[in-house]
C-alpha cells in the first residue's frame, strides 16, 4: 500500500548543518498526524522536506509513492500567516482562489466553478462572510483560516500545516479540528504545533521530532521519555481531563517548550 | 511653447506610454519587492551603454542585452548562492555604474550624450525611441493581463506558489527581463538615476489605494501621467529638468500621502 510520505535515513539540513541526522519515518494514508518538537529540532526541515523546497543530504524522501515535487499537485500546504504580504489589494476570495494555481494553467484565471468551490471552503470555516474584505482588514484567526481554505480548495490527499492554530480562538480551533477530523477520513493531514495538548486532543497519531530524528507513535498519548528524547530534558506530564497536559517549567534547558495551563 | 509644438507633442506622448509601462511593471516591482532590483538593473543599463560608447556600437541594443544579461545572473545567484538578495542588487547597481565609467575612460571621448541618458531628455525624445516604447507597452499589457493570477499568487506568498507547482521561476525570470527592457527604453523619458522613482512611487500609492492588483496598475498608470504632465508643466513654466520635476512631484506626493496614513 502506497504510504502518505515515507523518510528513510534521512540526513537534511541548511549549509553545512543537518538538523536532521537519521530519520526515519513512514505514515500510513489516513488520520491525522501531529508533529512536535522544540524550536529548532526539525519541524519545518521535514515539511520543506515534504513539499520539495529542501533536499536531503542523504536518504530517500518519499510523497504520495513518488517524489516530493511529483506529488505538489496532490499536497495542500497551510504556511505561517506570516509569509503572507497582507499589504497586497486582495480580497479574502482572492486569497483562498489562489489555491488553484499549479492546478489551472499559469495564464487561466479561476471561472465560477473554482470561485463556488472556494466559497464552499470558506463557508465550512465561517469566513464566507469575509469574502469581499482585503487582507489587510482580516484578523490573525480570519486570514489563519483563509490559508486553510486556500489550501483545501485544492482537495489534497496530503494536507501539510504549519502552526494552524497560533491565532485561533477556542470556537475557532474547535471547528478548524472538527473539519480537519472530517477531511481525514479518507485523506492524510500532517500539523505541526507547539501545543501539545492541542494536537493530544484531535490527532490519531505523534511524531516527536529532536536530536535529529523522528520518532513515530501511533496514537494520540505521548509517553513522558518520547518527550525528554524530543526536547532533551526531563520534562513532567500531567494528564487530566479531556486528556490535557502540561509540561511545567524547569531550570537547566532554553527550549521553547509547548503545553497548557 | 505652444501645445502645437512638435517637441512638446513628443514628450506628451512619451509620458503617456511611460505611464502604460510603469503603471504594469512599477506594480509589480513594488508587489514582488522588487523596486531595488529594478534599480540595480537600471544602473546596469549605464554598464551596457558605456560599454557601446567604448565600441562604437548602436546603444539600444547593447544596453537591453547586457541588462538582461545581468538580469539573468542575479536570478542564477539569487538560487544558488547564500547570500542576502539586496546585498546581491547593491553590487549589481555599483559594478554595473563601474563597467560604465571604466568604458567611457577608456574611450578618451567626451560622454555628452551619455550624461543625457544618465538623467533624461523628454523634450528631445526621437521619434524612433516612442515606437520602441510603444512596442514594450503592447508586450506588457496582455502579458500581465493574461497572468494576473499567477503574478498575484506569486506576489501574496512565493513559498505556497512555488510548492503549489506553478512556474515560480519562469514567473520571477519573466519579470526580471520585464523590468530590465522597461528601464532601459524608459531611460530617455526620465534618466536611469530618476528611473527607481518611477519604479516604486506610483506602483506603491495604488496598491495602498486599490482593491486588486489589476485596478493598482491601472491607478499606478494614471498616477504617472499625472506626475508626468505635472512635471512637464514644471519643466516648461520654469525651465528645469523635465525628468526631475517628475520626480519631485511625484515625490512630494508620496511624502504626504505616506504621513497622512502613517501608523
């Protein structure tokens, strides 16, 4: 069976850094995948990874059965508002109809059936609303969720997100979790958060990531020794509730730590 | 001068197919973060024209081949080295003003013309450079029309176009050589010194004051024409430079219009 993305031995990095040294890693088509990990351990090298901006120094990185940039088309990608120019004159509608370009031919613009689509999208995630507003006059959750329209237009069987939840409020991310649930059924969604008790409460399955490899765990708990590998310290766990956790501070270590009061 | 006057009638012209030209490219120079770039391009025209100065050779030419040729090796640096991309544009800009003066030293000639074309000549513009201006304007307007999207795609956030498969690169190397044939065919209206005002001032007040990137370069060309004609007025009621008055137009008006919407 054709596997969501596969990464074998992989060793990657910027110049001459790996930050990933030997990773590993193959995901199964289906759920929802949540990856972890403190600033800098390789979080977003596995997503550039993913996507086919980044090459590997060594090892091989499979998506959808065949390389990264052959499968663009098939992957969505929701980015960090910030690489968004919100000084640009573009609407809402405009933002999230984007999602079609490598679809349509650099020259087409996208007809009424991509504009219905897009409006659908972005009913689904109550910003339908917002339509016509410029992106300049959107909040932070707003244009949050305008990138995950854009990105699901394109009705990917990978769907990559980087921090979809930085500025979201509970309603927000409740219904952006609710509809991620819905569209994995059947398709593959990959989210990278900070916030472990975020992602222990939607996803299917973890991916730690630190000291330069990935390690897998099939289902939404977290063993406390998965994250003292990952942020490389001891780390205290407490489980309560829906599950939620909190990691406490602690002296000895300047990782940016996720978690929740 | 009359508005009869054939040299005034030229310059009208002229300004008009300036703004059609600034009004696509100005734009999207401003909107791809580019303004700089064109500026770097615009003193590496100096290079070419120097360089033609030296030879003996038909200027035009020699300008539009060697501002493309830099073009086209900064997008090459820009993907294959690690270093900053205004680092990159900034010895672009001074290597491309060198390889000028050098050539023009090594002619031991006097360089009259070429000062003109350093800082403009809108009253003097021969008929033939308006046929080349108006032949840039009939390649642009289509060509941007035809990909807005795509350049709007590129323009919001170049990583999410990149990873969605369009042609990133094609898009980026098709508005380099956009930018590189405007400021060399555009040096004769305003002067490659003056040209990165034109490049960024009215490009920058309409997509601040539109509502798409298509009504932003019909409002950054109206922008232009008015400075343009402001400036011509200025030029003819006073006697000074018609590329300079442009600019200071258009400069004041950018000055106020930036305070009255500051933070």
């Amino acid at each position: 069976m054709t596997a969501a993305f596969r990464l074998d031995h992989v060793a990657a990095g910027y110049g001459p850094i790996a930050v990933l040294e030997d990773a590993s890693m193959e995901l199964p088509v289906g759920g929802l995948l949540g990856m972890i990990g403190p600033n800098g351990a390789g979080k977003s090298t596995v997503l550039r990874l993913l996507l086919g901006t980044l090459a590997p120094f060594r090892g091989t990185v499979e998506v959808l059965g065949t390389t990264p940039r052959l499968a663009r088309k098939r992957v969505g990608y929701v980015p960090q508002t910030l690489s968004v120019a919100r000084d640009l004159p573009a609407t809402l509608l405009e933002v999230v109809t984007t999602g079609f370009v490598g679809l349509l031919p650099p020259w087409r613009s996208p007809g009424a059936p991509e504009r219905e689509r897009a409006l659908a999208w972005c009913e689904r995630l109550r910003i339908a609303h917002l339509a016509g507003r410029r992106l300049s006059e959107l909040s932070g959750g707003q244009l949050q969720r305008a990138l995950v329209a854009r990105a699901l237009v394109r009705e990917p069987e990978l769907l990559l997100l980087d921090e979809p939840t930085a500025n979201a409020d509970a309603r927000a991310e409740a219904n952006l979790f609710d509809l991620l649930s819905d569209f994995s059924r059947d398709r593959t969604t990959v989210l990278v958060s900070h916030d472990v008790g975020v992602l222990s409460r939607h996803v299917r399955s973890i991916a730690c990531v630190g000291a330069g490899r990935i390690v897998h765990h099939d289902g939404p708990e977290i063993p406390a020794h998965a994250l003292e590998d990952a942020y490389g310290c001891p780390v205290d766990l407490i489980a309560h509730g829906h599950p939620h956790r909190v990691l406490s501070e602690h002296e000895g270590c300047d990782h940016d730590h996720g978690g929740e009061a | 001068m009359s508005l009869a006057n054939p040299f005034l009638i030229s310059a009208l012209i002229a300004v008009l197919l300036t703004a059609i030209a600034t009004g696509v490219v100005g734009t999207l120079s401003v909107a791809n973060r580019m303004v700089s770039i064109g500026g770097g391009l615009a003193h590496a025209a100096y290079g070419g024209l120097g360089l033609a100065f030296l030879l003996g050779w038909t200027p035009l030419p020699v300008a539009i081949l060697f501002t493309l040729f830099f073009a086209l090796a900064l997008a090459w640096l820009q993907e294959r080295v690690h270093e900053p991309s205004d680092t990159l544009t900034g010895v672009l800009w001074a290597l491309g003003m060198a390889i000028g003066i050098l050539c023009i030293d090594l002619s031991r000639r006097y360089a009259g013309d070429l000062n003109a074309i350093l800082f403009g000549s809108l009253l003097a513009i021969p008929r033939e450079d308006l046929v080349v201006l108006g032949i840039l304007d009939c390649l642009l307007v289509p060509a941007a029309a035809l990909f807005r999207r795509s350049l709007l795609a590129l323009a919001l956030d170049r990583e999410f176009a990149e990873v969605s498969g369009l042609p990133v690169r094609a898009l980026r190397i098709g508005l380099l050589v956009a930018v590189s044939l405007s400021v060399v065919l555009l040096m004769r209206v305003v002067g490659l010194v003056l040209m990165v005002a034109l490049l960024s001032i009215p490009g920058s007040l309409s997509l601040r004051w539109s509502r798409s990137l298509g009504r932003a370069m019909l409002l950054s060309g109206v922008l232009t024409l008015v400075f343009g004609l402001a400036g011509l007025w200025l030029s003819w009621r006073f006697d000074l430079s018609s590329g300079a008055a442009i600019i200071a137009v258009a400069g004041v008006v950018y000055l106020i219009a930036t305070l009255r919407s500051r933070k």
